[in-house]
C-alpha cells in the first residue's frame, strides 16, 4: 500500500483513538494527532509514554508525541 492510502486512511482517524502496527512488528495506541506527506503524527497513551520517557506519572504533561512513517505503517485499528 502507497503512502497516499495510508495518509488518507490516518485523516480520516484524525483525533481518534487506534492502535497502529508497523512493518517492523511494533505496536503503539494512542490518538492521531496531525498527517503530513510522509509521517503520521501519534499522542500515545500514558503507559506508552512510560517506555519512553520512565518515571512518575504527571497527568499535565503526559503529550509524548510519536512520528510514524507512513511507508512503514502495516495496520491501523480503530478502537473507539
């Protein structure tokens, strides 16, 4: 699938929440946030957040925001 199919898929899931799995096998959740030409942007939920960034949970600054190329997008699911 060309990266024009998965940019229009991602616009339409826009500020939803979904689960999106890579080529490579790794899986995120988290909302969409923004779609450009080639990445798609993803605000990630909190206990993701936590592999990235460890250590106590602050709920004012919980905005870890993931760019996703399109090209290595493999699935996206909606969850709600």
């Amino acid at each position: 699938m060309t990266p024009n199919y998965w940019q229009a898929v991602c616009k339409t899931c826009m500020n939803r929440k979904v689960r999106v799995e890579t080529r490579l096998g790794e899986t995120y959740e988290g909302h969409i946030v923004h779609v450009d030409d080639h990445y798609v942007y993803l605000r990630l939920d909190q206990e993701q957040s936590r592999a990235f960034f460890p250590g106590a949970y602050n709920p004012f600054f919980n905005q870890t925001v993931l760019p996703l190329v399109l090209f290595n997008l493999l699935t996206i699911t909606l969850l709600n």
